[in-house]
C-alpha cells in the first residue's frame, strides 16, 4: 500500500502481522532499507505503539567528485515529510478497525532529545501525556481513546 509525504512523493509502506496481537509496518523509498517504522502491540483494548520513527542515519547518493575523492555522502532525513503523520494514521485506522479502546505508549528521554517536538506532535493527533513521576529513562506516557464511529 502506498503513502504519501507532504510533497506528493510516494513510498510503498509493508505490513506485517504476527497473529493478532503484533503488527508493523515499514516504509520503504523506493526499496531497501526501510526508511520508517510503526510497531505495535495489542493487549485486550488497548494497542500499545513499541517504536515510530524515520530514520535519519541513511546515506544519500554521492556526487562522481565525492566518489572520486572519497568523501561521504551526505546523510539524508525523511523526517519533516510528513511521514510519521501518515504512520501514525495507519496505526489509528488500525485500533479502529480493530476495536481497540486507547492506543497508548512511552517516551523516553532520549525520544525528546531527538525530537523536542515530539510531545506536542502526539498532542496534536489527539493524545494526552503523562510525565513520568520518577526519574530514569521514561519521559511519560501516551494515551488517546480511539474513536468506534468508523
């Protein structure tokens, strides 16, 4: 199934499920490796979201002049695209289909510090966070009822 970034680039995303309680799915540009991620887990009601992220660590194509005098190829994002949105619908439309009550995760401290603004990003699509009381790698928790109107 394909998705779409922000400027109508697409990406062929595959999703895997492990009996009814593990699902994932991969975003791929336009082939190997996978350039974004979505996985999740059920528990009774709840769809619990283990990792969502795009990569930002892959290379990008190198100029003739960059391979000839060695130099790296510069790293390229697919962050900011709009991609984490549209995983993150799929993930919704997921616990919707399902007949899941929340969908709910953790952040950590590193999560912020890679992303600042992560936090309020969830917030936008409709999720509550609950700092962590104790300190540690656990920034706080997400919640977000899911909607049975579908």
């Amino acid at each position: 199934m394909p998705i779409w970034d922000k400027e109508g680039n697409e990406y062929r995303v595959e999703c895997t499920m492990t009996g009814e309680k593990l699902i994932e799915w991969r975003v791929f540009d336009p082939g190997p490796p996978w350039i974004g991620v979505a996985a999740c887990a059920r528990k009774a009601s709840d769809l619990r979201i283990h990792d969502l992220r795009l990569r930002d660590d892959l290379p990008g194509p190198r100029t003739f002049l960059q391979g000839l005098f060695g130099r790296p190829a510069p790293r390229v994002t697919y962050q900011r695209r709009g991609l984490g949105t549209e995983l993150l619908k799929l993930v919704i439309g997921y616990a919707e289909t399902s007949r899941c009550e929340t969908i709910s995760g953790d952040i950590t401290v590193e999560d912020i510090a890679a992303n600042p603004r992560l936090v309020q990003w969830y917030q936008h699509h409709g999720f509550a966070f609950s700092p962590a009381h104790a300190v540690g790698r656990l920034a706080g928790n997400i919640t977000r009822p899911v909607d049975q109107q579908r």
